[in-house]
C-alpha cells in the first residue's frame, strides 16, 4: 500500500496552516492508496474548514510493509523549535520550560513533549528522513524559514545540515532562505508557496455554497477586508481607526474586519476588536470565521490590507487588489515573486493609508499564473520521485 502522510501545524485556528493539508490532498490524492493528515496533536478543526489530524506520534507508526511518503506540508515551518509550536497548542508546555529555566536543566521539558507528543526529532516541521520510522522518502514543500534568517547565528548549524541532507526534495518559498541553505551546502529549489493555487480548486459555487450564513449580508456591500496580527496591531488602534474611518467615508465603503489567525501567536481578534469598537457604525467584526469565509470575502474585496502571508496569497490567486505590511516573512516573500514590490509591500505603517489610495485608483492586482506554474512543476517533480 502507498500511504502519504502529510505533515503541517493544522492543529491550531491559522488560515494559512488549515489550507495546505487540502492544497496536498488535491494534487497526491490519486496517486496514492491512503492520505494520513499528522500535526503536533490530535485534532479536528472541520468546523472551521480544516481537517482532522492525526498526532505527532502516528509518523512513528508507519508499517513496514508499506510505502510510506511524508510531506511538510508549508508554512514558516523551517526549525521552529518545540517549545515554540507547542506553546500554540499546549497551555501546559510552559510551565515544564519554566522548571527547566529555574533548575538550569532540560530535564521535564524534554520527559513531557516525548511522553505526550513523543517528540524525539530534534524539530518538530523540520524533519530529516532519519529521524522516523519506515519513510521512504521525505519531501519539503515551499516551506518559509524566516526563523532560519533570523537567527542562523545562533541555530547549530552542523545539526540543521544534518536533518536536511536526508531529505529527498527541498523547495523554498522565499530567496533569503533560498540563498541561505545554499550557502549550507543544501540542495533546494525555490517554489512558490502552493496556497496560490487555491482559485484552481475552490471556484465560486464551492465557496458560496461553503460560507457561514452571518456573512451574506455583509457581502452585498462595498467592502474592504482589513486584518492585522497583535504584534502588528496592538498599541496602534487609533491610527488604524481613524485611517479606516476616513477611507469609509472617501469611498463609500464598509469595513469588513476579519480575523485570519485566531491561535496563540497571532490573535489577530484582539487589536481587530479594539478597532471595531471605535468604528463601529463603519464596520463589521467577522466572530469565527472559517478559512472558506476568509477565502470568500478576500475574493470578493475591492481591496485586501494586512499583514498575513495567505491572506495576501488568497488575494494573489483571486485577483484582489490588495496592500501588504508587517512580518519579515511576507516581505520576503512578496520580493520574491512580484515586481513593482514597493508598490504591493508598505515597510512604514504610517504609509498604508497612502498605498490604499494608490491601489483604489490603478485597481490592478499582479497575475499569479507564473506563481502557480511553478507550483504544479514542483508538484509533478515529487510525483516523479515517490
């Protein structure tokens, strides 16, 4: 039997991380005999348009007599540690982390991850073939590794060269980490990243027939979608208040403020609320979304602004105009495929209400055909190797 797990942090509520499990499934699904969906825990998110997944621990649990394929699904997923990804999931995790830091040990962090989530690769989205058990082979795909920038001076480089030269197919969403791993001697090939195919396989009956009913309404309004994270957020309510009021009221349009990651980290909820509240008669607080709803309203937007990576993607793929800023690794990621970036990607906040303008009166979105070229290439490219 061919079975293909598929690796990806779909455990928690972020838009980007409940998409790439059904991006995977659609392309591999006849080409294999079982599809195995696996995170860092066991979980069921289809309420809100993710899937149902496996824990960490069903990698281990592959059957020799079968041919066993794993791929890393997506995401900014290169060496992120334990302690960070469980701290998304696990409100327990902590407090061992917390004894170790007081003892000068690693003593219960280590006992705890390996006996709840047996942990024992040396990172939990970077996975070298090695490291598990009975995988024929292992494939990353368009992983982000903005982390890996970040901090490749502190990270042990021996050990990350290690985990990867077992892996059979490296691609990279971005140049930075493209360059980087390189520079490491790692063979890898940069693709974009595989969400920007979601407007060939979710088409408009399937979203509509999808979508909560709560948002119809808003639907039949003129509307922006605006979604910032509380690193972005927090702090500067005021401004975007005020900047959102102002543009509603220029163009007549209604706010729709739409939460894209609702998981420890990310909480795009709290600073979108604190805006709603002062703006209230102008817009709209979307509570619960699914990744469908995200999806839909992004589609149908006269412009996306934000600071999540799919949120901009899902308006790459739809033709949405849209005005990105924030993270390192959607800057990243936008130098790297499009041109004209400074007109799509805004370093100084205080300059978005600019951009907005700019954008409403040229109305032009960059064709993502190129983009999904490259995906279906890399796709077919791991096809030909399982």
């Amino acid at each position: 039997m061919r079975v293909l797990y598929i690796l990806a942090p779909s455990d928690r509520f972020n838009y980007g991380d409940l998409l790439f499990p059904h991006i995977v499934q659609y392309y591999f699904k006849d080409c294999v005999d079982k599809i195995i969906f696996c995170s860092t825990s066991k979980s069921n998110l289809t309420k809100f348009g993710g899937i149902t997944t496996e824990s960490f621990r069903s990698l281990f649990r592959a059957k020799r007599c079968d041919d066993n394929f794993l791929i890393v699904a997506g995401g900014d997923s290169l060496f992120i540690d334990w302690q960070t990804i469980l701290s998304f999931v696990d409100s327990h995790a902590k407090y061992f982390y917390i004894a170790d830091n007081f003892l000068g040990t690693t003593f219960f962090s280590t006992f705890y991850k390996k006996f709840k989530y047996h942990a024992t690769t040396l990172y939990p989205f970077s996975i070298g073939k090695d490291e598990l058990c009975n995988m024929k082979k292992v494939f990353y795909n368009s992983l982000g590794g903005s982390l890996l920038e970040q901090k490749k001076d502190s990270l042990n480089k021996e050990k990350v060269i290690k985990v990867l030269k077992t892996v059979d197919y490296i691609s990279i969403r971005d140049k930075p980490t493209h360059d980087l791993l390189r520079l490491y001697g790692i063979k890898n090939i940069m693709v974009p990243d595989s969400a920007i195919l979601m407007s060939d396989i979710f088409s408009e009956d399937f979203l509509s027939s999808h979508i909560s009913p709560s948002i119809k309404d808003l639907l039949k309004k003129k509307y922006i979608f605006f979604q910032i994270n509380a690193e972005h957020g927090n702090d500067k309510e005021k401004y975007y208040s005020d900047l959102l009021s102002s543009i509603a009221k220029e163009y007549k349009f209604h706010i729709c403020l739409c939460p894209i990651g609702l998981a420890p980290g990310h909480s795009d909820d709290v600073p979108l609320m604190k805006i709603h509240e002062k703006i209230l008669g102008l817009s709209t607080f979307i509570r619960n979304p699914t990744i469908w709803d995200i999806m839909y309203l992004i589609k149908h937007a006269r412009i996306y602004v934000g600071t999540s990576l799919h949120g901009t993607i899902t308006a790459m793929s739809y033709d949405t105009v849209f005005i990105s800023h924030g993270p390192l690794k959607l800057k990243n990621y936008i130098m790297t495929w499009l041109d004209n970036r400074e007109e799509h990607f805004v370093e100084d906040y205080l300059r978005i209400g600019e951009a907005i303008k700019k954008k409403l009166s040229r109305k032009s979105s960059p064709n993502s055909n190129f983009q999904k070229r490259c995906v279906i290439e890399s796709i077919e490219k791991i096809k030909q190797l399982m």
